[in-house]
C-alpha cells in the first residue's frame, strides 16, 4: 500500500466516513425525538422498535468512533498498523447487519399486510435479510480472527461481498413490491391518487438511497484493494436505514392530513371506522365503487388510527 493510499485511502476514508455517519448519527436522534413527540399514543411495539433502533444506532456510532481512535489516536504514525482491523471497527460490520435486518423485516411486514398477506413476497425478503445478517456476522467474526485487512481480503473476498449484495437485492425487492402494490390501488379519484404517488415516491426515495450506499461500498470493496473508501461508506449504510425506517413512522401525521383533506375537496365519500384496525373504504357514493386506498396508507404508514384523529370520525 502506498503512502499516498495509506494516508488518504485509509486515514481520510475511515475519517469523512465517521464524520458523515455522526451527522446522520444526529438525525436518527432527532427523528427519535419527533417520533416520541408526536405519536406518543403508539402501539407499545412500535416505541419499542424505534428505542431499539436509537441504542443501536448509538452502539454503532461509538464502535466508529472507538475505531478511529485506533487509527488516528493510539496508533498514528505507525505505518506497520494500517493494515490491522480492531474488533471496534470489525464490530460495526455486525451492528450494521442487525439493523438492515430489522429495517428489511419492518418493510416485508408492511408488503405483508398491503399485499392481503401475500407469503410469496414476505417470506424471501425475510429469507434473504436474514441470509445477509448471517454473512455479516460472519464476516465480523472472520476479521476479528484474521486481524488483517489484506489476509482478510485474499481468504474471505466473497463473504463481504455477499453481504451487501443480498442487502442491495433485498432493497430492490422492497422498493418494487411497494411500487407495484401501490400502483394497483390507484383509482379514477384524482385526490386519492395524488396521495398514492406519494407513498410510491416515499418508497422510492428510501429504498433508493439505502441500495445506493450499499452499492457504492460493494463497488468500492471490489475495485479498490489498496483503500479503505468501502469501510468509510459502511459506515453511513447503517445510518441510512435508521432513518429510512424513522422517516417512514414519522411521515404519517402527513398522510393522515392528506387524506383528510382529499376526503374534504373530493366527490362526497362515506367513511366508516367502527374499529381501530378497519382498514378500507367502506363506501364511495359517487363514483359507486370500492378502492383500498385507505388500505394502503395504513398498512405502508400508519397500522394505527388514533381515536382523536379527524379520519377516526364518521363522515
């Protein structure tokens, strides 16, 4: 490795990395904060996901940390160091992988739910995250045992990089079984279906930025041997899934006004919740037919309706 490789591809790359992955580190905590301020009447299982996202959020960003440390800190200027993998920096890898599983699992729930519990989608996103939590733990536990980013590199090049293929698969099974889904509940209502472009733009952009990072890493991984860029991307990818699944919880309060005001502005519409888990449309007068849009709002955004809420009432 070069000295120009060493100080730039290594130090720099690990560097920016953690710098970015402590912003976004920022805006998990401030997504954390929103999500309790305003959906504080949530189901017990939702706060308990979102509180299990923010400690392994914080649990990654101090293992990042902790790895830079090592690197600019307790071992600067030792260049026979560089090379060496310290188990804080190995242990991001798995952390990572925890939290692209429960992201992957929360978004095949929806697709379960939206598609009328459709097990032929479900069950190989579910298959397939848990197919790259296994890599990436394992491929944790090899670089703590190996120690050594080329001796890591020249044995087990295929592990890393089927970790973060299967995640950037399972993102694009995500994103266009949430497209194709929503795009069946399109109807002959303008409103309803301005609200629907909506939801397949939030799945898009969600969906397209965690594939993005994750593909940039694998591309950096495979092409660039003598650097570190693919680790200071890692960093971010996990970041990026945290807030994809916080944006998701914290964009109902929009939807929610969305629809109510599609409700006001459109041809008269009865809607009719006798339960909180009633998830239809149970009466369109003009035009006489029934849409699962509502349907799809709740089951992409929000399984909840909140009692004080407008769309709660009859109308």
């Amino acid at each position: 490795m070069s000295s120009l490789g060493s100080v730039v591809g290594t130090y720099g790359a690990l560097f920016l990395g953690g710098f970015f992955a402590s912003i976004l580190s920022g805006l998990v905590a401030l997504q954390v904060l929103v999500y309790f301020k305003l959906y504080n009447n949530d189901a017990r299982h939702l706060k308990a996901l979102v509180l299990i996202i923010w400690v392994l959020d914080m649990f990654h960003t101090a293992l990042v940390l902790a790895g830079l440390w090592d690197y600019l800190i307790k071992n600067f200027g030792l260049s026979d160091r560089i090379d060496t993998i310290p188990w804080t920096l190995s242990g991001t890898v798995a952390v990572t992988g925890i939290l692209t599983c429960i992201v992957h699992f929360f978004y095949s729930g929806r697709i379960f739910k939206l598609s009328r519990q459709n097990y032929y989608i479900a069950v190989p996103i579910c298959t397939l995250a848990v197919c790259r939590l296994v890599s990436a733990s394992a491929t944790t536990a090899e670089m703590v045992l190996t120690g050594s980013f080329h001796e890591f590199r020249s044995k087990f090049y295929w592990l890393f990089t089927l970790g973060l293929g299967l995640s950037s698969v399972v993102d694009i099974i995500i994103t266009c079984s949430l497209f194709v889904l929503l795009q069946t509940s399109r109807t002959t209502n303008f409103d309803l279906n301005a609200i629907i472009d909506s939801l397949i733009l939030y799945a898009f952009e969600t969906g397209s930025l965690t594939a993005a990072g994750t593909v940039l890493s694998m591309i950096c991984w495979l092409t660039m041997s003598n650097n570190l860029v693919f680790m200071g991307l890692h960093f971010v990818i996990a970041k990026l899934y945290a807030n994809s699944l916080l944006v998701t919880l914290n964009t109902r309060r929009g939807m929610r006004r969305a629809r109510a005001g599609s409700a006001g502005h459109s041809t008269p519409v009865g809607i009719h919740f006798p339960g909180r888990r009633n998830l239809a449309f149970e009466e369109i007068r003009s035009p006489k037919v029934t849409i699962s849009v509502e349907h799809a709002v709740h089951q992409v955004y929000d399984q909840e309706v909140n009692v004080g809420s407008p769309i709660s009432r009859s109308y």
